[in-house]
C-alpha cells in the first residue's frame, strides 16, 4: 500500500516536471484579440507591450520596441551607433 503512494506521488512529479519542462519551451505568443499592442524585441524575440516597452528610435524614424535596456545596447553596438 505504501509502495503504491510512493509510486503515485513519483508519478505525479514526473508529470510536473514534464510539463514544467514544456511549459518553458512555448513560443512567447503576442496578446492579440485583447485590445493590447505588443512589439517584437528583434534583440531577443520577446514580445512586450507599449507600457513595458523601452523604445529606441532609428535615424530614419522608425521605432523599435526593446523588452529591455540591454536588449536596447545590444542593437546599437550591432548598428556600430555612430552617436556614441
Ligand atoms: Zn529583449
């Protein structure tokens, strides 16, 4: 009997840990249908809303949405910013 509880509570770890494990790789989907714009990070490739988002303008007007400040950088040192 007690074998058989350490079995199913075994089991069920297991099963947390798969789906844990899954869970991690799922795709970060935009919020779409729900009224929120998001923007691609093209640093990283996570998607962030306009609140969370560190903006970054190119020199030819374009914005970029960033998830983060060092997300920022690592797209101006890839530019070569001249403005540095
Ligand atoms: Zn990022």
């Amino acid at each position: 009997m007690l074998r058989l509880l350490v079995l199913a509570a075994f089991g069920y770890l297991a099963f947390r840990l798969v789906r844990s494990l899954l869970r991690r790789h799922e795709i970060p989907r935009p919020a779409q249908g729900r009224g929120v714009e998001t923007f691609r990070d093209p640093v990283c490739g996570t998607y962030v809303t306009m609140d969370d988002a560190i903006v970054g303008r190119l020199e030819n007007g374009e914005k970029l949405y960033f998830c983060s400040m060092e997300c920022l950088d690592r797209y101006r040192e890839s530019l070569g910013d001249k403005n540095t």
